[in-house]
C-alpha cells in the first residue's frame, strides 16, 4: 500500500471512528430523555391513579402487584423501590 493510500485510509478510518462516536452519543442522550420521560410518566400515573396522592396501605400493596406484573414482562427495572422512585420523581418535579 502507497503512503497516500494509507493517509487516506487513515483519514476515513478516523472520520468514521468519529461519526460513529458522535451517533452513539446523540442515541444515547436520546434515549436517557425518552427513559426520564417514560419514568416521570409512570410516577404521574401511579401517583394520580392508585395513591391519589396519599400514601395508603392498599396503594403499596396495589404498587407491589403492579410491580410484580410489570417484571414479568420488563424485567427488574420496574420492581417495587424502581417503582416508588418513580412516584417520588414525578412529585418532585410535577411538571413535564
């Protein structure tokens, strides 16, 4: 290979090490706000709906049921501590 043709493939091998790092970066902020969002959604809903704003015995054990079916269905990330950090998200921050 010609020192030319070695520059040059040095470059786009650079450039493409380049937008690739960039795209993993835009993707990955993207999905840190669609996941905030879909969190704070989540809180406002099981706050509005199940505790309506209160904190009653039925409620947490209503969060650990709905908790236990999300599992199944979405893994650990929406146990019952997930859960209630998200109901405490959205009441800190209660506009979107």
């Amino acid at each position: 290979m010609t020192v030319k043709k070695l520059v040059v493939t040095n470059r786009v091998l650079q450039d493409i090490r380049l937008l690739i790092e960039k795209t993993r970066s835009t993707v990955a902020a993207a999905v840190n706000v669609g996941l905030t969002m879909l969190y704070w959604q989540i809180g406002k809903r099981i706050n509005a709906e199940i505790l309506k704003g209160a904190r009653a015995k039925y409620g947490e054990e209503i969060i650990a049921t709905l908790s236990q079916e999300l599992i199944k269905e979405y893994g650990q990330g929406f146990n019952y501590s997930a859960l209630t950090r998200m109901v405490r998200f959205a009441e800190v921050f209660p506009d979107s």
